[in-house]
C-alpha cells in the first residue's frame, strides 16, 4: 500500500529475517519500546556476581586437634608400677620370712641336701683320732675329731683338717673351701661373706672340682665363681641353723685355729 506524503508515495519498509536470535538481554529486531527500561535481571546479576556457579556455601570451621597430654598420663602409669612393685616386693618378704630355713635352703638353685638323699654319711658314733676318710670331699657331716675349728668369722689363708671343720659344722657352722689357685680378689670377696659372722670360716681346699665349695651339716653348694651370689645366700641361710647340737658356740675352739691338714689330738673342749 503506498502512502502519500508531501514528497510523493512512501513505501513500508520491509523488514528481512536473519534467521539469528537475538542476543541475550537485547530486544529482538523490530519490537516495541515500552517506553520504560526493564528493572535490573536479579538472576542474572546473581550468576554475575557468583560467575555462574550460584551462592557459594558457608565454610564450615577447622577444628585442630592439640593431641593427647602424656605427661601426666606418663606420671600415672610410673606411680603406679611402683606402687605394684612395692606391693609385690612386701607379699615376697612376707611369705620368705614366713618360710623356714629348710624351706630357705630348699630354694638354694644347685643345693645338695644329704640329709634326705644320704643319710646314713652324717651319722657317727662317737668321736674319733687320727684321720678320717670321707665320702664327700669337702666332707659334709659324719664322724670328726673331738676338737674343733674356732669359727667366729674366721679366714685361713692355708688349709685346715677336715676331721676339725666338720666338728665345727656339727655345732652350726658354714665351711666355705675354695681352690687354692683362686684369685686374690676373688678369695677377698669370700672373704667378705664370711669375716666377723659368727658360726663361718673359710680356708682353701686342695683338688676342688669348683672354684668354690660351701658345706654345712649335711648340705653343700659348689660354684664357679666368687661372684655368685648364692654364695651369700647360703651361709646366711644355713649358718647356725643347720646345727645338730643347738646352743653350743664356735669360739671355745679357739685353741686349734692352727693351720694344716693333720687333726691335732687335743684334749677336748668343753660342751664338745
């Protein structure tokens, strides 16, 4: 249809498809203003502001782990083995304090009771003079010499007649014997077990299978070394104790102190 303006017939212009979308947020090509400009795209400043990824999540807190205090847990444990160990340790000392010295000396790691396994080698009818063969060397009990060796702590530094150390044994004595070729300080830690004990003596021992022997009536003990302690234990343990004449002391054999092998025919002392 044609128009007529002053400057002659206008035509509509006519408006060509592209075939193209409008871009975002642009009017499509031949549409109406509204006369008003469209509020702000509150989604699309949304996605603006966040990059398109939406309202980020709150952060939630780190929590840092201080670990664990072992000091005072340190402390707890350590009171209580010690108080466990001192609990142990006074039932132990209770219960060996309970024991007899039989039981003691039972208890002795190598301990040779002849008592119960050989009888009949402690028994003796009388006194006798002269030497004496033994079945046991060192000899542990039987028949002796109506003397005997003064034992109040006492060290030989040579050897002694068997026949006057097993008297002395017979009163309650602990004999330590020990090889002559021993060491000077191993034969000084002897020497420390028994020096000033009443009812003790040592002296060395020729043709010794240990390093060092200990009897006292009817038990023994052989070692191989001045260290063991069950040397200590021993002469503790059996001395005056396993006496079989209760009451009758070691000193009054103070007259045969004298050293070598052969007994000495002496008269007998009192209470022998």
């Amino acid at each position: 249809m044609s128009i007529s303006t002053p400057g002659g017939p206008e035509r509509r212009p006519t408006v060509v498809s592209t075939g193209k979308k409008p871009a975002a947020g642009r009017p499509a090509a031949g549409a109406k203003a509204t006369g008003a400009k469209a509020g702000p795209n509150k989604s699309g400043s949304a996605q603006r502001a966040g990059g398109g990824r939406g309202p980020r999540k709150p952060i939630t807190p780190v929590k840092v782990s201080q670990g664990r205090s072992w000091g005072p847990i340190a402390l707890f444990v350590a009171v209580g083995v010690l108080a466990t160990s001192i609990i142990g340790f006074g039932a132990w000392a209770t219960f060996k304090g309970s024991q007899s010295w039989e039981d003691k000396a039972a208890d002795i790691a190598g301990i040779i009771n002849y008592r119960e396994s050989d009888p009949d080698s402690l028994t003796y009818e009388s006194h006798q003079s002269g030497k004496i063969e033994y079945k046991y060397t060192p000899p542990v009990g039987g028949a002796h010499n109506n003397a005997w060796q003064r034992c109040l702590g006492d060290v030989y530094d040579a050897p002694i007649a068997a026949e006057h150390a097993v008297h002395s044994m017979e009163h309650g004595a602990v004999w330590l014997t020990y090889r002559p070729d021993l060491p000077a300080a191993d034969v000084e830690k002897l020497a420390s077990v028994i020096r000033g004990n009443d009812f003790m003596l040592m002296s060395p021992y020729e043709g010794l299978d240990s390093a060092v022997s200990l009897q006292a009536w009817g038990y023994q003990l052989k070692v191989d070394s001045a260290d063991d302690p069950r040397i200590k234990e021993f002469a503790t343990t059996l001395a005056q104790n396993a006496s079989i004449e209760p009451g009758v002391p070691c000193s009054s054999g103070n007259y045969t102190t004298g050293t070598g092998t052969e007994p000495r025919e002496l008269a007998p002392p009192t209470g022998g």
